[in-house]
C-alpha cells in the first residue's frame, strides 16, 4: 500500500493517524459495524412512531418572547381566537323555537366545558322568547328580529350579520389545544346540521382547522413528492454513477433519515411545517458523503493491491476532509438557531444531526459493505470495473478543467458582475409570509374561511388588551372610545370595534357616564358571553378589539405601528397588542428580518471554523468564495423568476452556506493532496476536477433531480422552496467547478512567481517540488 499522503494544512498527524487507525480496524471487522447499525435502525423505529405533529403557535413564536407571553395572558382572560360556523339560509326557521331551543341546551353544554369560555350565538339574545307559548313564539320573534323598516335589528349583527346569514362564536378557553379545538368544532358542526336542511349551508372560520389542514398537505404533499425524488435520483445514480452496487449511496442516505426521525421523536421534536422540508434536503445532501467515499473507494481500487488496502487507503486520504466539509456544513445550518421562531430552531437542530447522521453512516456503514462485499472477489475485475466506470466521465471532467484554469479574469469578472446585480435586487424581492397565498386554493378550509369572511365582512382582529387595578373607570372607558374614534378614522381597514366602552355607549346613546357603578351596571345587564368578551370580572382587564380587513401582513405590521405610536392611555393602565394578527407580524419579522443576519452569521462562523483548522487565511477565503458567489447569484435568480422570500425560501440563505462551502472545501482538500505529492497547480486542479467533481457533480445533479419534482406541488410555498433549491444547488456546483479552479491556480501561480523572483534577487532557485508546496504554507 502507498503511503497516505497529510492532508493541506490541517493537523495532518493527528488527524490521519486516526482515519488510518480507524480504516484498519473497520475493513478487520466490518461484520461488527454492520451488526451495530442493523441494531440502530431498529431502536430508531420506536422513536419515529411517537414524533407528533405540531401546529400550535408556540411553534412560530417562542414562548420567552414578550408577544407570546402577552397573547398568553390575554388568552387566559378572553380565550383564543374564535372559530365562526356561518349558516345560510332562511333565518326565520333557524331561529325557529325547536332550532332556538337546540342552541340554548349547546351553549349550556359549552359553559360546562372546560376547554371553551362559551358560545354566542342568536340564542344569547332571543332564549328570553321561549318562555313564550308556542302559539305565540313566531309573533314575538318577529317582533325582537326585525325593526319597524323591515330590517334586522342592528342588536342582533353579531349573530344575523346579513339577510340570510346567521353566525355563532365558538371561544376556546386559553390553554386548548389545536386538536382539542378542532375535536370541539366538530362535534358543534355536527349538533348544527340538525338545522341544516336541503338548499341551506353551513361554513366554518377557524384558525385551528385552516393550520391543521396547511399542516396535513403539506405532509401529503411531501410523501408524494419524496417517492417521486427517490425514483428520480434512482434512475439517476444508474446513470451517473457507474460503479457496482451505485445504489448503496441512496440507501445510506434513507438510513441516516430513519436515525435522524428517531431521535427526533426520542427527543421529544414536534414534526412542523419546517422540520417536515428535512427530509427531502437531508435525503438532496446526505447522499453526497456516501458518494464521496464510494467513488474514492472505486478510485483506489485501480492503484492497490489489495481491496483492504484500497479501503484503508480511501477511508484515510478522504474521511478528514469530508469531516472538515461536514463541520464547514453543520455551522452554516446551525446558524437557523439564531432565528426566534421555534420551529426554524428545531429545523436546525435536525439538518445538522441529520448530515452528522449520514457522514457516519457513510464512513461506517457504507465503507463495512464495500469491505464485506469485495473481500473474496477477484482484485483484477475490481479494477477493470473501476476503470471503465469512471474512464470517460473522469476524462470529461478533466478536459473542462484544464479549459477553465487559464482564463481566471474573464470568468471572476462575470462572477462578480452577477454577484453584485443580485445583492442590489435582493431588497426588491416579494415578500409572501400569509399562509393563505402559500397554500393551494382549493382546500376546504381556505373556501370556508373566505366564504365566512364575505358575511362578516373582516378577516381577523387586532386586539389592545388594558391592564391596571381598575380599568372600568370613567376615565379610562372614556379614553378607550376616543382611541377607538380616533383609529377608524385614521385607518378605514378597521371595520369596527368591540370594548367596554363600546358597550356601555350601545345602551346610552354614545355617551359614558361619569358614574363607574353606572358603567357596571351596563355591563351587568348584557348577556354573559357579551360581557365576558370586553372585560373580566374583577374589572382588571379589558379589551379593545378591532375587525380588520384582509391586508398584506406587511401592511398590518405598517397599522399595527402607528396604531401603538398613539396609544396615550391614562397612567392608571397600560396597554399591550396581541392576537393573531400581531402574532403573524411578529413571525414575518423573525423569519424575514432575520435572514441577512442569519447570512452573516453563517459566513462568519464558516470562516472562524476553516481558520481554527486551517490556521491560513487564504485557504479559509477560497473555501468561502462559492457560496459567498452564490447567495448573490440566488437573489438574482429568484427576481429573474419572480419567486418571493417565504417561511421556507428564507432559510435556504442559511442552507446555501452549508452547501457551497461543503462542495469547496472538498475539491479543495483533494487539490492540496495532489499539490503534497508532487504536482503542480494546474496539474493538481485538473486531477481534483476529475477525480473529485465526479461524485460532486453526481451529487448535485442527483439532488437536483429530487428537488425538482417539489416544482410540481400545488403548494407555492413547496414550490418555490423546490425551484430555490435547485436553482441554488446548481448555481453552488457551477461556482465550485467552474468558477473556483481557475481562481485558485491563477493565485497560486502568482505566488510561485513571486516567490521564484524574490529567489532570483537573492541568487536561489525555486524548483518545482518547492512550487508544489508554496499554497498553504505561508503565515498565518
């Protein structure tokens, strides 16, 4: 066997003494790994059965943040969001006595559970007519629903907002949970279809169940989508990869998942709508570690004279620098725990636990099956497969290389010209974070929820919750309907408003009194469920809540702004806003607002990373240049495509740090270790562009092949995340093997040409073993 050659400028000793001892010990035993992995994958599987799914907003907020906490208190006072069912029909039969007498005995029902603050619905205001005689009922109902115009009473469009329309609120108390809400709005429908009759319809409004059914096809789409991938890149290793058993990689990559999964659920890791996407990018770039060691497997069969020493030897000359290209990998997607949205951090946690995943089961399992599988075959066949397997791609790629090296200008000009085309775009980018416009037109839940919307005439509510020890003072009410003037005549998006204040002058007039005993006993007088949602009952806390037409979320965030830059509540109080809309506002600032600091974060914990291994600065800035070239070169892409930053095209900014700089870092380390046995730059990048960029190009193309069918989904959200992904793994291929080599030459022949005429002035020679050695060794 030859000698393994140190590996750049990393601590070659210490590190290559361990990936030999490591390699020796692996092609002795590798019945032992196998065995051990087997054992792995089947205490995995407990793991994946108990992951749950969550989309509960603690998912998109953190719970430490001051918008969670107080969305929390307001929530435990006046319960969550509410889900309205909307019936369409003849409003006189379903407030008929029998229809009316039904929803008296669900409300009672639903004050009784603990898991709703009550119901409203036109038996909160019409129950008081069933103590009529039946005889009597349809007069008297007459008289309470209608005015003398012919119109419906203004005192009941809470519940009868429109002529054939009749709507009851359903208020989950705080604390329920998404499955318990939608478990309770069930069994509500179901009691409600009683009064359903032919040619009548029934819609529902709930955040709950529009979340659950975002979460549900998204889950669908990406199982359909996933075994459409794994076809793809099949069908795509048969060609690419000439080499025996070339599906071994692909199944490497499936076993990481299934660890990955495992843990996950072990961990007590919800599945969100991000960690879901996990799957597909750890199944795009997992694969490429197993492709590395497999190909430099076939590559070191064609020089040794035995298979142990071929695996020995590649497990030594490549495991390093695929670890250094994994740390380079792990810190870019560790970066997402910056952001402040929970599931972005758990998303994180898990791409980097799952590529950690696949270069073990890459560098153990994978490389025991080679070791099993050739230990009795004829060394000779080995070669001879190896040879014609990887002969003409390897000539391909060699022929491109050897183009590139000599025109570096031409090619840093265009690089740089389009990076610096997309950094000015990059702020015209659309920006989409509603989930509505992210997710396919046609589900159930987005027609009832519009449909609903249409009757009320409002698509959510911004909510300013007033705290002090008693907020029902004249004082203070009176200031809550001056605040509520003053803001719809600031702002026509807000449709109306709900507070004591709006109470108590409904019963006077639009005068508060100066009494507080009078304002209670307003209060007093109106149905439970009314009250209830304004004010507590110590008077401690109220509500002014105002209905908000459909608007961008940007444009809310714009609202919400001015509206707390006048809030000037008496000192007796203060005031905070909360709810959904706030809540999404929030989510679109964290996800979207973190991006470019994510960017940074990322390259700057890459470089300080390279640098500790390194200890040069020059390796560590042309590891960083393709993916530092790609992120311009991505937001040029995405403009010309016209594809919008959201939730999940966000974080790809982060994910292409992992990728450039693992794909640079490994041409890079096969590029030092030709240079250390002897050859020349040009000779050394040719080498590494052939016998390297085989599995690199292999890798990419099989991860573009998987991500291009999540282009298909129906889901804008997916499909656009798909088109990123491919435009962004192409483009980081493109600027590690077409962009970097030349760059790289032309810099270290620069330097050998300064070094052989700084040895001309001092009467030396420079030779070319001297050349050879010159990249990487100057200072630090």
């Amino acid at each position: 066997m030859t000698g393994i050659p140190p590996q750049g400028t990393i601590d070659a000793i210490a590190m290559q003494r361990a990936a030999l001892a490591l390699a020796v010990f692996l092609q002795r035993h590798p019945i032992l790994f196998i065995v051990m992995v087997v054992a792995l994958i089947a205490g995995a599987v407990p793991g994946v059965t108990s992951i749950r799914t969550s989309t509960d907003f603690d998912m998109f907020v953190g719970r430490d943040t001051w918008t969670y906490r107080d969305y929390e208190r307001y929530k435990q006072v006046f319960g969550d969001e509410p889900i309205l069912i909307l019936i369409k029909g003849d409003v006189e039969y379903i407030v008929s006595r029998q229809n009316l007498q039904l929803m008296v005995e669900l409300e009672k029902e639903l004050d009784s559970d603990p898991r709703f603050i009550g119901m409203m619905s036109p038996a909160t205001y019409l129950a008081p007519l069933l103590a009529y005689p039946p005889e009597q009922y349809y007069a008297a109902l007459m008289g309470v629903l209608y005015t003398s115009e012919g119109s419906i009473n203004p005192q009941l469009s809470g519940v009868i907002p429109k002529p054939g329309n009749v709507l009851i609120h359903l208020t989950p108390a705080g604390g329920t949970s998404q499955e318990e809400i939608i478990h309770v709005q069930q069994e509500v429908e179901e009691r409600m279809a009683l009064i359903v009759t032919p040619g009548m319809e029934t819609f529902v409004s709930s955040d709950a169940e529009v979340l659950e059914a975002l979460s549900q096809e998204i889950g669908q789409s990406l199982a359909i989508l996933l075994g459409l991938a794994i076809v793809i890149m099949v069908v795509l290793l048969v060609l690419l990869f000439r080499v025996r058993w070339r599906l071994l990689s692909l199944i490497m990559v499936l076993v990481a998942c299934l660890w990955t999964f495992g843990l996950m659920g072990y961990a007590g890791i919800s599945l969100s709508m991000a960690t879901m996407a996990v799957v597909p990018i750890l199944i795009g770039l997992g694969i490429d570690y197993s492709l590395q060691f497999h190909s430099r497997y076939q590559e070191e069969l064609r020089r040794e004279s035995s298979v142990p020493a071929a695996i020995i030897r590649s497990m030594a000359a490549i495991s390093p620098g695929v670890g250094v290209a994994f740390g380079a990998t792990a810190v870019g997607f560790l970066t997402l725990l910056m952001s402040r949205v929970p599931m972005v951090k758990d998303f994180g946690i898990v791409l980097t636990l799952g590529i950690f995943l696949s270069y073990l089961t890459a560098l153990f399992f994978l490389n025991s099956i080679l070791a099993l599988r050739d230990r009795k075959a004829r060394l000779e066949d080995l070669k001879a497969e190896s040879t014609e397997a990887s002969h003409r791609e390897e000539r391909v790629l060699g022929a491109i290389a050897r183009r590139l090296v000599g025109h570096p200008i031409p090619i840093l000009i265009v690089a740089v010209g389009v990076f610096l085309a997309g950094a000015v775009l990059d702020h015209r980018l659309d920006v989409v974070t509603e989930w509505e416009r992210l997710m396919p037109q046609d589900i159930t839940a987005l027609e009832e929820l519009r449909e609903v919307r249409k009757v009320v005439g409002y698509s959510g509510e911004l909510h300013f919750m007033v705290e002090g020890e008693d907020v029902l003072q004249p004082e203070v009410v009176r200031w809550m309907q001056d605040y509520a003037e003053q803001q719809r005549e600031l702002h026509p998006e807000l449709k109306a408003v709900a507070s004591p204040a709006a109470v108590v002058s409904g019963y006077t007039g639009g005068t508060i009194p100066d009494s507080e005993a009078e304002i209670r006993s307003i209060l007093d007088s109106v149905p439970n469920v009314v009250r209830q949602m304004v004010v507590n009952d110590a008077g401690t806390v109220a509500v002014i809540t105002f209905p908000m037409q459909q608007l961008p979320l940007k444009e809310v965030g714009d609202v919400l702004e001015s509206m707390e830059a006048d809030l000037q509540p008496p000192a007796v109080v203060t005031v905070s806003a909360t709810g959904n809309f706030v809540m999404g506002t929030e989510i679109m600032d964290a996800i979207v607002g973190a991006r470019l600091p994510m960017i940074l974060a990322g390259v700057g914990g890459v470089f300080l990373g390279l640098f500790l291994i390194y200890r040069r600065w020059q390796r560590v800035v042309f590891a960083l240049i393709p993916m530092a070239l790609v992120i311009g070169w991505s937001s040029l892409a995405m403009f010309a495509f016209d594809i919008a930053i959201n939730p999940l095209t966000a974080i790809m900014s982060a994910i292409i740090v992992g990728i450039g700089t693992e794909f640079a870092v490994l041409l890079l380390e096969r590029y030092h270790e030709e240079k250390e046995a002897g050859s020349g730059p040009r000779q050394a990048m040719v080498t590494a562009c052939s016998s390297l960029g085989r599995a690199i190009v292999t890798s990419a193309l099989t991860t573009l092949g998987g991500f291009a069918c999540l282009v298909g989904s129906d889901f804008v959200m997916i499909q656009d995340f798909g088109r990123v992904t491919v435009i962004d793994v192409a483009l980081c291929l493109v600027s590690v093997m077409i962009v970097l080599p030349p760059l790289v030459v032309w810099f270290d022949e620069w330097r050998l040409r300064k070094a052989s005429s700084r040895r001309s002035d001092s009467g030396t020679s420079v030779t070319e073993d001297d050349a050879a050695m010159l990249v990487g060794d100057d200072e630090a």
